[in-house]
C-alpha cells in the first residue's frame, strides 16, 4: 500500500474533471451506466490523480491520462497508457470510499462493467479513499484478464467481482522490467 498525502491542488483538480465531466455527459443526453453523480466521480478522479501523482514521483512516463477538458463525446480512452521499459500498459484506475483506508479486505469491479469490456489486457489499480477524503492510498493492482477467476458479489445497488486486497500486486512488481506481462490497446 502506498499512501498519497492529499493536498488542494489535488482536490481542486478533480472536483473540476468531476464536474466537467457530469455536466457534459448529462448535456449530451448519457446515462452513467454504473452510477455516476457528481461525489462518484469526485472520488473516481481523487484516485486516478493519486496515481498520476505516484508515476510523475517515479518517473514513470504517461503516454495518455483519462483527464480532458470535453467530455461531451465518449471516446473510450478514458484510462491511463503507461511506458514501461519502453511498452505500453493501459491502466485503469477504480476507486473506492472506505471506512478506514488501512483495513480494506475487498476491493469490487462492477460485472457489468467488467463484461462489457471487449478485452482484458489491461491492468487495474485499486485506489481507497476513507469515507472523509483525508487519506488516498494505493492498495495495488490486478491484470484485468485475472479479474473473472474470482467470485461475484452482490452489492447495494450492483453485483461486482469481489478481489482481496492481499491477492493485488505491489507496484514494484509492475515496474519491474523482467516481470511485467506486456499490455497494449
């Protein structure tokens, strides 16, 4: 796990990708599929800017990050492309709220979601944001492809694939040239 200290730039930051991009997909007439009001997003963007933060910090190149200023066109490539001893590795980044960011046993990826996913090779980062917002870490990531072999949970207001933290990889692993699994789009 590795923890992002939080800052204003940070939250300003993606409170603005939030509202760009609720606002523009509702003018445009899209639905969120897997919920999606303005808070979701909110927390959605505190994750993936955490992990922008965390490859800018290990000089870790990004090809492609999920954040534009006109959301009124779906275009697909809403996820991170990293560079990786010279390979690029899609990233998608899921985040959730949590009581306590240092005692998340689960992590979830939406079923639907996952399955309408033409392919998995990509991998996911999971991120956990406590319920205040004052604390981000980084619990690990999964290649997208493993995310089937687990059990399917049923959930508030969906069902999602239930994956214990202790079965995500650590981050070294993923930088690691000798180790990583060549992804590409």
């Amino acid at each position: 796990m590795i923890e992002i200290p939080p800052h204003v730039q940070l939250y300003e930051k993606a409170i603005r990708y939030a509202f760009i991009t609720v606002f523009d997909s509702y003018e445009k007439g899209f639905k969120p599929r897997f919920g999606g009001g303005i808070i979701q997003h909110f927390v959605g963007k505190i994750g993936e800017l955490a992990f922008e933060a965390f490859c800018h910090e290990n000089g870790v190149k990004i090809l492609h990050s999920p954040f534009r200023q006109d959301y009124r066109k779906l275009n697909g490539k809403d996820d991170f492309v990293i560079l990786v001893s010279g390979e690029p590795i899609l990233v998608e980044v899921k985040t959730q709220r949590v009581r306590r960011v240092d005692n998340v046993q689960e992590v979830y990826y939406n079923t639907d979601q996952y399955l309408s996913k033409k392919d998995y090779n990509y991998c996911v980062v999971f991120v956990a944001v406590n319920k205040t917002l004052t604390r981000i870490v980084l619990l690990g990531w999964i290649p997208a492809e493993e995310i089937k072999n687990y059990h399917v949970k049923s959930l508030r207001f969906s069902t999602a694939y239930a994956i214990p933290v202790k079965d995500l990889l650590n981050f070294n692993f993923l930088f690691n040239s000798k180790n990583v699994r060549r992804w590409s789009r």
